[in-house]
C-alpha cells in the first residue's frame, strides 16, 4: 500500500514540475489570472489521476 502512495506523490510531484518548467521556461506573457488557472487545471488533473492509481491498484 505504501507503493501506491509514493506513485501517487510521483505523479503530482511531475505535473506540478511540468506547470513550473512551463512557467519559467516560457517566453511568451501571460496573465496572473492564466497562471492561477492553469496551475488549478494542472493540480485538478495530478489529483484525478493520483487518486485513479490509489483505487487502481487498490483492486489488483
């Protein structure tokens, strides 16, 4: 069980390292309220697929 969730913590560690090298690395200006939605987005969908692993390999 702890495996499931250190690869829950994986995976939102990930994404949230791919929403913070997108917002260092790019070069084109965005909006404050784009960036507050685009990491809510992000974290919404890292959480989605953490707690879909947690009862995916919960069943197996």
């Amino acid at each position: 069980m702890a495996v499931n969730w250190w690869l829950a913590l994986i995976i939102i560690v990930v994404v949230n390292g791919i929403i913070l090298w997108e917002w260092l690395m790019s070069t084109e200006p965005v909006s404050r309220k784009m960036r507050k939605w685009f990491f809510i987005v992000g974290n919404v969908i890292a959480v989605g697929l953490a707690v879909a692993e947690l009862i995916w390999l919960d069943f197996e």
